[in-house]
C-alpha cells in the first residue's frame, strides 16, 4: 500500500486554517551517515526482485536490512527472518531498559508488486538516481521508507539513546498479495503498545512549488471483501429461449448493486479529515460538500456531490462495485451459469456478513446466490483510538521539520498490515514522514519513485517519533 490521504487529531479539530505554503525551517543539524546509509539500502532493496512467485527475492532483501542491523549493533539472535511459503519475514528486536513496558513496533513490508522491465523507461529492479529522484519498483511502496526507518534507528543507536521501551522493527514478505505473514506476524507482537506504520500516511507537495502543503496520518482503513453473484438454471438451445436466463438474470442484479448506494457515514477520523482537508480542495463546490458533510453526514445533497468525485466516494461510506462477470458454455445454448464478482470496501464497523446481507436485500432477487469469498486475505478492523501520546509526538516531530504545516488523519481506502494489529485491538498508526506532488505518486504503477528530498527531514522526524514513543 502506498498513502493515503489519513486522519486529525483533537488538537486540531478546531478552526480550519486558510491552506498555505510552509516557510523553510530553520537549518536542522544533519545526520550525514544515515543520510547515506538510506540511499545506499534502498538502492541494494530496489534491485532485488521481492515478487511473489519464482525466485522471490524477499528472503535476500530482509538479509540487507539484517545485516545493516548487526553491523550497528544488533545482536544476531535479535534478527530473526523466518521463511515463510515462498517468501520470509523479519523481527528485529531491540530491547528496553524497562521489561514491564509493552514494546513500541515499526512495520512495513518487504515485498513489491510486480513489473515487467518492457513497460518501463527504466528497469524497475535497477535503481536509477535522477534529477532528484530515486526510480525503481518499490521506491515509493516501500523499500525507500524501509531504508529511511532502519537507517534512523541505526542513528539513534550510533547516538548512544537506549530506549526504556522495547523497539521492535518487523517486516513482512507478501503485504501485496495474500498478507499471511502479516497476519503471523501481528498474533505473534499482539502484546505491542502501539505500532507505527511506515507503510501508510504521508505528506503532499504543492503542483507548483514543489513545498509541503499538508501531511496526513493514517488510523482507520476500510475493509476489502469480494462477494459472488451467481445465477444457475436448466439451461438448453438457443432456439428456444424461455424467460429464466441466467446471464439476463445476473445483469439485472448487477445494475441493482451498481445504482445502490450504501448510507453515508463519519467518524471522529473522517470528521476531522474533511474539516481540514476541505481547505486544500480547490473546488469551491467540493470545499462546500466536505465541510456541509462533515457538520450533517445525513445531508443528502452534500453527500451527492461527494459521491460524484472519485476522490472522495470512497470516504463517505462503504463502496461495493462489479469487478468481473462469466456466464454462458457455448454460443448456441442458453446459460445454465453466469456469475460476477462484487468488490467491497467496507466503512470500519461492519462485518461481512452485515454486508453480505444487505446485498441480497438491494438485489431482491431469490435466484441469486451471494457468497462472500475473501476468506483470510481480509479482516474487518476498528479504527485505531486518537491517543493524544501518538498525536502529539507526531506532530512534534514533522513540526521540527516543516514548522507550522497542516497536520490531519484520514481513513485508508486500501488494506495494510495494520488492519491486522487493530483486529487485535492493538493500535496501529500509518505515519510515513514521505512527501510527494500527487501528479508524481506511481506506487503500484510505471516508473515508481521518491524524492531524495526526503532523506535528512525524514531521518530527522524519526529520530523524534522513535525517540518520544519510546522514552516511556
């Protein structure tokens, strides 16, 4: 997953402040080891090939970052990967001076979405420095973020801090596919205090300028499911047509669940992001619709013109949409089968099955069989809890580095590991200090990259975050 757009705290939940550009801060002390350190892992991740599949590469990436470890520090025994199907995962302990206390985890993933070279300007698995870019398959989902953190932590071990909290850096090796071992992983660090989520949240940089503009984190994400339509009948020869027809029969219920919408609905999270968020909108009339729902989520005509924006639909409410449809075994017979997949992504506190069955209530047609089908790739999750300790030393922390800026959470559209940790009721928290210009975030796509803009404000925001979460 890359970012999203995440959510604010009650700190902010105040005024909404006209949007501005952020002046430069002050001059903040560099850390140039770590500096180079990021680039350098980064570019050794990007180059190995950690896809799903033949000569899965995850096992060699995580060994980097293991080795990084050791070479700071780390003891080997407190660098665990595990080979996992045909990947692997890590956990990375570094223990606290106070046992007692639940450990603080650092998450993220190890393994990338494919990418065919023949569709690139530039190898995807050959990292390419370029007018203030670093290009290549996992540059901005997430092997640079990967570098960034465990570059910061070997910092603040350099620096001599010694954590009261145990700090617990794990990644895991199938996040963009199956997410079993995030899932492992998760049950094994239940215990955790909280978890900081490196692969969610993030920061958004002006068209023009190329300076921040706001930066949002990540507490809530909506549940992915799949459902089946299917239609079975007696079929026979396509001279002699009768009214039961399966593929008719399914395209009706398919138009119903297209032209259904779910009820509207708001969070304290979605609350907060719209009050905020509406000031960066540049249209008046999406502006207006954001801060009218955020006020009355039961204003229809708010909600309306929320929905009409690809933007925002998925953020008022749960989504369910036609992804694929068979039908049919032969051009000259009537269907005896056709069948469709609907794809869901459910506002956090509705279970599948709660879906499930409204589905077959807005399809109201007996014939039609609806099966949910994500089994364990998906979990419904709460939103994590606003904690003010969270909050406020992420705020400090991007504040020492873009002194002023908007700071807002939002809710995830997509599915991260985290889902996994608040499932658990352990809070998860996706807080990337990456900045990037929208027109530029090609996470997942062709020719992914990161500013290298990124490197030393980021290294110096973790070194903050870490440190405040940890100290206590």
């Amino acid at each position: 997953m890359r970012r999203t757009y995440p959510m604010l705290a009650l700190a902010l939940a105040a005024g909404v402040a006209a949007p501005q550009l952020i002046a430069k801060p002050a001059k903040l002390k560099g850390h140039p080891a770590a500096e180079a350190q990021t680039l350098d892992l980064a570019k050794q991740l990007i180059a190995l090939r950690s896809v799903q599949g033949p000569d899965n590469k995850t096992p060699q990436a995580l060994g980097v970052i293991k080795g990084a470890l050791l070479a700071a520090g780390w003891q080997d025994s407190a660098v665990e990967i595990t080979p996992f199907r045909d990947t692997a995962y890590m956990i990375a302990t570094w223990p606290g001076s106070d046992p007692s206390l639940k450990p603080l985890v650092i998450s993220g993933h190890m393994d990338v979405v494919e990418a065919k070279p023949e569709d690139w300007q530039r190898d995807p698995f050959t990292p390419v420095v370029e007018n203030g870019y670093l290009f290549g398959r996992g540059a901005s989902d997430m092997k640079f973020d990967a570098a960034l953190a465990t570059s910061s932590l070997i910092e603040l071990r350099r620096a001599g801090y010694k954590p009261k909290r145990t700090i617990i850096l794990q990644f895991s090796g199938d996040e963009e596919t199956t997410m079993a071992s995030s899932r492992v992983i998760a049950q094994r660090l239940r215990h955790a205090e909280l978890v900081i989520n490196i692969d969610g949240g993030g920061g958004t940089l002006d068209e023009a300028s190329g300076k921040p503009l706001y930066w949002t984190w990540q507490g809530a994400e909506k549940t992915y499911d799949d459902y089946q339509l299917e239609v079975t009948n007696a079929g026979g020869h396509s001279s002699a047509p009768r009214p039961e027809n399966a593929i008719v029969q399914l395209a009706q219920a398919v138009e119903k669940v297209g032209a259904y919408h779910f009820q509207p609905e708001l969070s304290p999270l979605t609350k907060a992001y719209f009050e905020k968020a509406a000031a960066f909108e540049k249209d008046p009339r999406l502006a207006a619709a954001m801060r009218d729902f955020a006020a009355n989520p039961n204003d229809a005509e708010a909600a309306a013109t929320l929905r009409s924006s690809p933007a925002y639909v998925g953020k008022i409410g749960t989504t369910c949409v036609t992804t694929m449809i068979t039908g049919g075994h032969a051009q000259n017979a009537l269907p005896q089968r056709a069948t469709a997949n609907v794809n869901c992504r459910v506002f956090p506190g509705h279970s599948r099955e709660e879906i499930r069955q409204q589905l077959v209530q807005v399809i109201g047609m007996p014939m039609i069989k609806v099966t949910a089908t994500s089994g364990e790739d998906s979990i419904a999750a709460p939103a994590s809890p606003m904690r003010p300790d969270f909050i406020g030393a992420a705020e400090k922390a991007m504040h020492l580095i873009n002194p002023g800026l908007a700071v807002f959470p939002s809710q995830a559209s997509g599915a991260s590991d985290s889902m996994w940790y608040r499932a658990l009721g352990v809070p998860s928290y996706g807080a990337s200090p990456t900045f990037s210009k929208d027109s530029e975030d090609f996470a997942h796509g062709l020719n992914e990259r990161v500013p290298l803009s990124n490197i030393a404000p980021g290294i110096t925001y973790y070194l903050s975050l870490f440190t405040d979460l940890s100290a206590r």
